[in-house]
C-alpha cells in the first residue's frame, strides 16, 4: 500500500496530495497527516471522491487509510 507523508504541510497541501492520488487511479493508500484540521480536510476529500477512510491516530499524527 503506498504512503502520502503530509506530515508538516499545511492546508491545502494534504488535500491536494490526496486528490493527485485519487485522480491517478489510486484508491487504496494511506495519508499522514499532523493535525485535526488536515485530518478533517483529507476525510472530506476522500469520501467526497466515494472512497472510505479510516483514522488511526499514531502519537502525534494521524494515519488516514482510503480505500473502495
């Protein structure tokens, strides 16, 4: 499963990384992401685009898994 590391950008960049992947044809992958507005965001994003995303949150960052 391939990674997007967003941790330490700041919105919209994880939100764009994650529709780059979506529009690729990617549909099952994972979103690193450092903050709850960036986490808010890239969920909006992903079940927008139809696809699921479940939230594991690891220390400081939140690990965002899409998939069908």
């Amino acid at each position: 499963m391939s990674q997007i590391d967003a941790r330490g950008l700041s919105c919209p960049q994880p939100v764009v990384l994650t529709k780059n992947a979506i529009k690729s044809g990617n549909k099952n992958f994972e979103v690193l992401v450092d903050s709850e507005v960036s986490k808010e965001n890239v969920i909006r994003c992903v079940e927008s685009s139809k696809l699921k995303a479940d939230v594991k949150e690891d220390g400081e960052s939140f690990i965002i898994t899409v998939t069908e």
